[in-house]
C-alpha cells in the first residue's frame, strides 16, 4: 500500500484525464473532492467502483437558493486505498432531476428515497423513490430547503405550552446571583487591599 | 362474645377495596416499558444497576407493551416515533401509567422549534409524572418514581382514565400533529 497523498495524486489523474473537473479541492489527505458536469457522474462512478471504489458511503444534497441550484453530494470509499471521494454536481433548482446510480451502487436506493424526500430531487431509474420513509404523511416542502422555516412549521403544528408567570419572588428575597456577584467584588477588592 | 353481625357493602364499596389491594400490590411491584427515544435514556442503565438499584423499589424492565405497568418516555419524540409510541401506549393493560423524563417531553426542550419533534407530549398521550432536566440525574428520576408510587397510592395517577374520558380530545390533538395515526410503510402493508 502506498501513502495517502499519492493515493490522492491517483485519483486526480483517473480522473482529470478523462473528465472535464469543473472544481478540485483537496479537503485532507484522506479526502478529495471533485465538481464535475451532471452526465459524467455515472461514468466517472462506474471508473471508481471498477476501480476499488466498491462502498457508496453517503449520498447527499445541498441547497443553495441564490445560485438557484442544487448540489448532489457522492461520497465513495475504497477499502484498500484511504482516501474519500466526493462527487458533487449541480442540478437546477426548478425541476432538479438526476437519473439514479441504482444499477452502478444498489445501496444508493435508501439514500434517494431519503434525499427526494428531505430536498424534492426526482431520481427516475430507481422504483419506489418517491415513497415516503423518514418523514411521515408530510405536508409541506421539503424540510431541508433553505426556504423552509422550520420554527414557523413547529409553530403552526405543535402547541407551545403556556407559563402564566416566569418568575415570582414571594419572599421579597435578594436574587443569590446578585449576591453572588457582591461577594466576588468584595473578596476582590479584599485581595487588591482595598483598591479598586 | 363479638358480633359476627356485619354491613353488606355496596359493590363500589367492594369494587374501591379490591382496588386499593391492587394498588398497593401494583405501585411495589411496576413493570417498565422503556421507550428510548432520546438521550435521556442514558440515565437509566445506572438507574437500572448496582449503583441506584431500582430493583429495590421493586421495579423492573419489560420487554413487552402487554405486561408493563409504566411507559417510559425518554426525551424526544418525533413524528415517527409518537406514531408507534401511541401504538405501544394503546397496546398496554390497564391500569397504565406514562413518566416523561426530560425538557423534551414538557415543551421541546431544545428542539422546541424543529419541524419534527413535538412539543408537549401530555397531549397526545396523558402523562402522570414529569421529570425536568435536560437531562435530569439519577436522583432525580429515581424521584420521579418514588413520586409515581405516591400518587398511585394517593388515587392521582389517573391518566388512563383521563385517556377515557376525554378520548376526542386526544384524539384529536393526534390527528393534528400526525394527519393519520395508522402506520404506513413497507414493513406494516
């Protein structure tokens, strides 16, 4: 086994070498990613798994709203080779649509229902995609777009409970953490000999 | 020579009586069912063993809904989870009694403005002791206990009945926050 850094030099050069790579970023020597256009991820998924590799880790997505897109997130792992590779892509926000990667990593069929569900993306090619897992009966847009406000969903859906008062002082007693404070002063004053 | 004359009692006399000798059997002997939602959870195991020993108040775990007196929810509860809690607390033998152990079951704690998690969970199942903390220690939910086995044995644990008697209302607050109870996924059809 060689040392990771050259194990990142690999992969750049599978890949640069026959992929257009709109974006490079080495994160760690453990971890590279690569931004490439949404037709070559199939192919450049099949060169990585012929290539070793075999595990889909995760499958995610990013919103990013004033770009109007989306960025589906491909992170794949090698067993004999330390290094993570991510695949990312952008897709337009409107109608995203990515053609799924079921045939390529079967594994991926959990990770598509849970990003159709959690960000809208279609994924057609992988049967059963849009049926409900995580999120139950939902009725709203999907929670993960940054244009869902979740504190106006709890809002609305979930009663707040209600304290009539937030704090009654019956006794009339001073607050400890005043007295608390005084206490520290004073020590201080008594450490500095009565300067300020 | 003493009387061996007595009053018949009427059947709810009889009827309190026998309930009384089956409280007092009841709150020495609880069996828990541990709903584990949440990190609270995490309270429970030195609860549980040698060091706070709840054994000693005569409580055990159980690991089916249809033998257990007490549901125990630990923490957060999201919409997922409340669907099949409601299954586990209808599934339970009366008498049933719910501890809720954590800020979250009281009013979200720190997820009170997540879109998945509810806020108060006595509205959608009645709830007979709250423990607050986030999270609370071992002292406290062992108080948490010894105040359940208090108001059972001072007739104040009565939320099953209250599930009864205002059955509209719960279910109604359930079909707010869930749409439909029923469970429908692959597993279940």
């Amino acid at each position: 086994m060689t040392n990771s850094m050259s194990n990142v030099k690999m992969v750049s050069e599978i890949i640069e070498n026959s992929y257009k790579v709109l974006k490079k970023e080495v994160i760690s020597q453990y971890q590279v990613s690569f931004e490439v256009n949404k037709d070559d991820v199939h192919s450049i998924l099949t060169l990585l798994k012929t290539s070793g590799w075999i595990q889909l880790s995760y499958l995610s997505a990013i919103d990013w709203p004033e770009e109007n897109e989306f960025e589906l997130v491909y992170i794949v792992f090698n067993w004999d080779k330390a290094v993570h590779i991510q695949i990312r892509t952008r897709l337009n926000r409107e109608n995203p649509v990515m053609n799924s990667i079921l045939p390529i990593f079967p594994g991926c069929k959990y990770y598509e229902r849970e990003t159709h569900e959690f960000f809208g993306i279609k994924f057609p090619g992988n049967p059963g995609h849009e049926k409900q897992l995580i999120l139950e009966e939902w009725d709203d847009i999907p929670p993960l777009r940054k244009d869902f406000d979740p504190r106006a969903y709890s809002d609305r859906k979930f009663v707040k409970r209600e304290y009539s008062n937030d704090f009654v002082n019956l006794n009339g007693e001073k607050s400890k953490q005043i007295a608390r404070e005084e206490r520290k002063e004073k020590i201080i004053k008594v450490r500095k000999g009565g300067r300020k | 020579m003493l009387s061996t004359k007595f009053t018949k009692l009427s059947k709810e006399e009889v009827d309190r009586k026998w309930w009384e000798i089956g409280d007092f059997f009841r709150r020495n002997s609880l069996w828990m069912l541990m709903y584990c939602t949440g990190c609270c959870a995490i309270e429970l195991p030195p609860a549980m063993t040698s060091a706070y020993d709840m054994e000693r108040l005569g409580m055990g775990p159980m690991a089916t809904p249809r033998q257990a007196d007490v549901l125990l929810v630990t923490g957060y509860l999201s919409l997922k989870t409340l669907r099949r809690l409601i299954y586990t607390y209808e599934q339970m033998s009366e008498p049933k009694y719910v501890v809720g152990i954590g800020s979250c079951t009281i009013n979200g704690g720190i997820y009170h403005d997540s879109h998945a998690v509810i806020n108060q969970l006595n509205r959608y199942v009645p709830v007979d002791v709250y423990v607050a903390g986030c999270m609370p220690n071992t002292e406290a939910v062992m108080n948490g206990f010894v105040d359940l086995m208090g108001l059972i044995k001072t007739k104040k644990a009565n939320g099953w009945k209250d599930y009864h008697a205002r059955n509209e209302w719960y279910m109604a607050n359930q079909k707010a926050a869930l749409g439909e109870v029923k469970v429908h996924d692959e597993f279940h059809e």
